[in-house]
C-alpha cells in the first residue's frame, strides 16, 4: 500500500475519563508519524456524566486532535449512562456512519459501546469487509451492561477482528466473551513525560499560591471522576482518618462530579466525616493536570473495581509523587517498585500515606528514575504495528 493506512476510531462521546485521554494520544501520535492518517466518528455531541454535562467542542481531547489535523464528525447525539443501542440509530445516522466507515482501511472502537454502531450498519447490509479492533480498558465486563454482549455478537460473527487491551487483566477478563478466532492484543499504557515531569521550585511554588498550600504542607492528589467504581468515599474516609494525624496536608480531588456544586459528593463529605477544618480541594475536571501533579507527595487511588492500568498513577509518578492504590487490574504491577498497594480500608490507606511522607526523599527518587518506562512510544508503536498487520492480513486475504 503506498498511500498512509487510513484509520476511523469510534468514540461514543468526548468527555473526561483515562480511556479517552489514552486513545486520543495514540492516534495523535500515530497521525503526526506519517504512515497513518486517522479521523475520528463520535457518536455524541454532548454527554450527561457524572453529574456535569460535557461539550464535544470543549473537550481538550476533542481540541487536540482537531489542533493535531484530525477530521472529525459526529452523529449529535446526547450521550448518558446507557450506550447507544443498535436498534436506535436513524436512516440518517446510518448513512453518515456509512459513509465515514466505507473512507477507512481499519477500525478502532473506543471500548465496546460504539460497536452497536457497527453492529446495526451490519444488519443494514452497510458495513464493508475491513477489519475492525475493539480497545478495552476495563477489568470488569460485566459492568459495561449491553455492550459487552454487542462485543460477543461482532466476535461470533465476524465482524470484530481483533482486542487491543491496555492491561493484562483487561485480556484476560475479556477472554470468555471473545470468538476463538478473534486476535487478543495487549499494548500497555504510557504517558507523555515531557508534559507529565517534575517541576522547578517556581513553578511548584506557583501551583501552590494558587490553591493557597503552604510551600511546605504535604500534598496528596486524587484524579477520578464521582463513580462507584472509584470508591470516593472510601478515599474521603482516608481522608478523615488522616487528617487526625498531619492536619496540615492537602488533598486535591479532581475529576467530573468532584465539585460542591454536586449534592450527591457534598453529602459523601459529610458522611465521611471531612470537616471544613480539613483541607480538602474539591477541583472538578481539571486541564492543568500535569501542575497539580508536580506538587503532589501522593497520588491516591481507592477504586473497588473495574481499573486496568490506570493513567493517574503513571502521570503522578513521572512527576515524582508516589503511587498509593487499591489492588485492582494491573494497578500492583503498574506501582511494583514505586509505590505501594493497600486493602479497601481507610485506617491502612492512611497508614500508609503516613509511611509514604515519612520516607518522601527516597520514594520520589524511586518514582523519578521509573519515567523512562513509563514513556509512550512504546505504546504508539505497538498500536502502529497491530494496525500494520490487521490491514496487511485483510490485504492477503481478499
């Protein structure tokens, strides 16, 4: 093939979260390389999530990859809890998604929701023969609802060539639903280390004047939207339990719903026990992400489900923070050496925060020297050649 293998990623909407922030990276990298030109179909204009509503035309991933030369259309639809079931799409719809589909080499769906998509423009007789890649990062299928079984129905019938999971636990809790003819890739998450890196002494203490931290208080940062699945009230628990021991420490929560202005994270507070007399952040969706992390001792995770290898840890590692987190997907593995893994109970998590600052030089020399793994070209060219080689195996087969 002479011309750049030609690639349409699927989203179901732009809106914070790590599966987003990663995918975009990719095809951003992959894009700017040359040998690959990528443009996106999002089924959502909007989305309802997380108690916030998000804009298409406001997202910094949406905005990078338009900045990058990406073409990207959408169908408007709204997007909320449930994804987009296949028998809702209009002849309308169709017919755009036909024509996006019938201008690519290869697909990639952005986790399993968009595959309802693919799935109503087969029934259609709309979809034509390229192969097409699901990439997950879940480690729970089960709590994806209907799409997991749209992602069974594609692999039974040929339609799903291949998963690109960014954790070994993700390729592996999504074994049983797969074809045995379907492909099982898994390209572990990196991070761009030139943003996410440490920062000089202005440039933290310029981060700290703006949430007004003393220059010598402890910082702890936790990067999650309000989900069940990141467990935020056993992390504010923590946060109550370890305030009776360093009053003085900081926690800075960041994430779509992480706002006063969400009743439901207000009450959380108040049924945690955290006080006003406690120095909690509430930050919301943040786009000055690397700055936080770069004045962070600690960067916290108390998810109860669902996590592969979550983007938090890396990108607070690189800064020089230590990762703290639950055991959940590839989360152990992704600290091994760095950091330190705890049980779902707040007094351990505390404990362990106050092991952390006890040994704060040490642990952030540790974190620094992991950065040159941490990086993500490794991860652009793994995506690069499982791209390579589904278009060039479609190519011999036709």
């Amino acid at each position: 093939m002479n011309r750049p293998i030609r690639v349409l990623s699927l989203y179901e909407g732009f809106f914070a979260g790590g599966a987003r922030i990663l995918h975009t990276d990719v095809i951003a990298g992959l894009h700017g390389a040359g040998d690959q030109h990528h443009s996106v179909l999002s089924i959502a204009s909007a989305a309802r999530r997380d108690s916030s509503v998000q804009h298409l035309h406001r997202d910094p991933r949406y905005l990078r990859l338009k900045a990058a030369g990406l073409e990207i259309s959408t169908l408007g639809r709204v997007a909320g809890a449930a994804a987009f079931e296949p028998s809702t799409f209009t002849d309308r719809e169709l017919l755009v998604a036909a024509q996006a589909v019938r201008q690519a080499d290869v697909i990639l769906s952005l986790k399993e929701q968009p595959l309802g998509l693919l799935l109503a423009l087969s029934e259609r007789g709309m979809m034509p023969h390229i192969p097409v890649a699901a990439c997950l990062h879940r480690s729970d299928p089960l709590h994806s609802g209907p799409a997991v079984s749209w992602l069974g129905q594609a692999a039974e019938t040929g339609l799903l060539s291949a998963v690109i999971s960014c954790a070994q636990s993700t390729s592996d809790a999504y074994e049983s639903f797969l074809a045995p003819t379907t492909e099982r890739f898994v390209v572990g998450n990196g991070i761009d280390t030139d943003r996410f890196r440490p920062g000089t002494e202005v440039e933290q203490a310029s981060t700290r004047r703006l949430f007004g931290i003393p220059f010598d208080a402890p910082v702890v940062v936790f990067a999650a939207r309000f989900d069940a699945m990141k467990d935020p009230g056993l992390f504010l628990r923590s946060v109550a339990a370890f305030s009776k021991r360093r009053p003085d420490t900081h926690f800075l929560v960041c994430g779509a719903g992480m706002t006063l202005d969400n009743a439901a994270f207000l009450a959380l507070l108040d049924e945690s026990g955290v006080t006003s007399a406690m120095n909690v952040h509430a930050l919301g969706i943040r786009d000055d992400m690397p700055d936080i992390y770069r004045i962070a001792d600690i960067v916290a995770l108390t998810s109860a489900f669902g996590e592969a290898s979550p983007l938090c840890l890396l990108e607070g590692a690189a800064s020089g923070a230590t990762p703290v987190t639950t055991d959940v997907g590839d989360s152990a593995l992704t600290v091994r050496g760095i950091g330190f893994v705890t049980g779902h109970d707040p007094l351990e998590i505390a404990a362990t925060w106050s092991a952390v600052l006890d040994q704060r030089a040490e642990l952030r020399e540790r974190s620094l020297a992991s950065r040159p793994r941490l990086g993500r070209q490794r991860m652009i060219t793994g995506y690069a050649d499982v791209l390579s080689a589904l278009v060039e195996r479609a190519r011999v087969a036709a």
